[in-house]
C-alpha cells in the first residue's frame, strides 16, 4: 500500500566553473535536506558545472566513475535517502545529454533520463541561447517509482511543453519533477506561472529545484526554488540564496482533488 504523505527536498544553488566547490555545497545542501528529514532530495539542473553553455562538453563524465554521479551514489547509500541529481553531463560522442540521473537509498542509479526540449532562443543580443549546438535531445518521457509513488522527469525548457507532462501523468505519475537553470529574464515573468498550470492542470506535485544568481558574465539564473500541491498552492519557496526547501507531499489529499475534481478522466484530445 502506497504511504499517505512523504517528505521531500529541493535545493536552491549558485552553481559556476568550479566542479569541486559545486559538489562540497552540494554535499553540504543534501545533508541539511537530510536534517530536515526529506526521503527524496533533488537537485537543479548542471548542479556540478555551470558555464557558458559549450564548455559542458568540458565538464562530461561518464556513469562508471564521474565525480558528481560517485558522490550522488555515496550520499544516497550513506544516508539511504534518493537523489534526484539535477543533470549532469554526460558523453554523447561530440555532443553531451543533458541528464537527470535519480539514485536509490542503495546508492544505484534507478533511472536517466535526458532533457528532450533544448533551449534554442534569441530574446536579444544580449540573451541567446543555443544548446542543440552541443546537446543531444533526449527523446522519452520517464517515469520512476520511489517511496510507494510513481514520479515524472523533466528539466528547466521542458516546461513550456504541457504535452509531456499529460504524458507522464496518464503513465501514472503523481510528482513531477523541473529541476532548473531558468534564465531570470525568462524566469522572472514565466517560471511560476508556468509551473502552478503544470500543477494544477495534472491534479500533480510539482518540486522544481533551480539555480539562482549570477553564474558569470553572461548567465543569470532566476532561483525561487519551489514546491507546489495539486491545487496550484506553494507549499514551500526559496528565498534568493543558496538554501534548501522541504514539504510533506499528501497522497490522500492529492486522491481527493482527483477524485471531486476528475478532469484527467474528461480529457477528450490526446
């Protein structure tokens, strides 16, 4: 029988150039999430390396023996927790994925799955981005069960895409998780807004871990790291500082919204 409540975590980083340092604050913010007594915690999107977008390529690791998936593994094991691990890079022939990796309280990956929509815009001059130039698009929604309930992945541009969160949704999934690196030009306008539609549209929770500040020169992330009900209500919101964010997520209260509420069962397109 699936348990009634389960207690998640999501942090909020200023990532940059420096993988070491990226990973000891990430460390540092897993283990309060675990004073805090989560069960799931997740981490934003290049949580162990954020740069201009094709020095990722300079950042790939591999699933045998990179930095941040050993450290990931080590964590989740020790404190038998899962980690939803944000992305990171990984090798791609001359291109890299971009790609959440989701590790079990055992310490072994459950699940990958790379980011599908890539961030190809031109705002301005002075904000464009081009990320198909070194990422190679996933193609598959996932799915992941943990804790008793199915969840969906997605990451950051994803977003802006409804059709994939349907799809995860009708696969069973009652969390859907945004870890993110949104643009504050963007962010500042769209990311809230964007993810409560993504909530209540689905009759879902929503956990979106995100990068915040300023990275360097070129890139500055929006932040407001946030936990959202099925009801469109914020359950929790970061502040705009490195920090961690944590809320009970209340499956009975989800089955009654979707029971006096049953629009996923009207749906007539799709």
């Amino acid at each position: 029988m699936s348990p009634s409540s389960i207690r998640v975590a999501a942090v909020q980083m200023c990532s940059g150039q420096n993988i070491d340092a990226n990973l000891s604050q990430a460390k540092l913010l897993i283990e309060e999430a675990v004073s805090q007594n989560a069960q799931l915690v997740a981490l934003p999107e290049n949580f162990s390396y954020l740069d201009r977008e094709g020095k990722k390529i300079d950042a790939v690791e591999n699933l045998n023996d990179g930095p941040a998936v050993e450290l990931l593994q080590k964590l989740a094991q020790s404190h038998s927790i899962y980690i939803l691990g944000g992305t990171v890079p990984l090798s791609a022939n001359d291109r890299v994925t971009n790609t959440c990796l989701v590790f079990g309280p055992d310490g072994q990956i459950i699940t990958r799955y790379d980011k599908i929509h890539l961030f190809d815009i031109h705002l301005d001059d002075s904000h464009s981005f081009m990320e198909s130039r070194y990422i190679k698009p996933g193609k598959t929604p996932v799915t992941f069960e943990a804790l008793g309930a199915k969840m969906g992945l997605s990451v950051c541009y994803d977003l802006r895409f409804p059709e994939l969160y349907r799809v995860l949704t009708a696969q069973g999934a009652r969390v859907l998780f945004v870890p993110s690196a949104f643009t504050w030009r963007t962010g500042a306008y769209h990311w809230l807004a964007l993810l409560r539609a993504r909530a209540i549209e689905n009759l879902s929770y929503v956990v979106a871990p995100a990068q915040f500040g300023r990275h360097n020169t070129e890139r500055e992330s929006f932040g407001h790291s946030v936990i959202i009900d099925p009801w469109g209500q914020i359950l929790a919101q970061a502040p705009d500082r490195t920090c961690v964010i944590s809320s009970d997520l209340n499956f009975a209260y989800q089955n009654q919204l979707r029971k006096r509420l049953p629009c996923l069962n009207h749906r007539r397109i799709g």
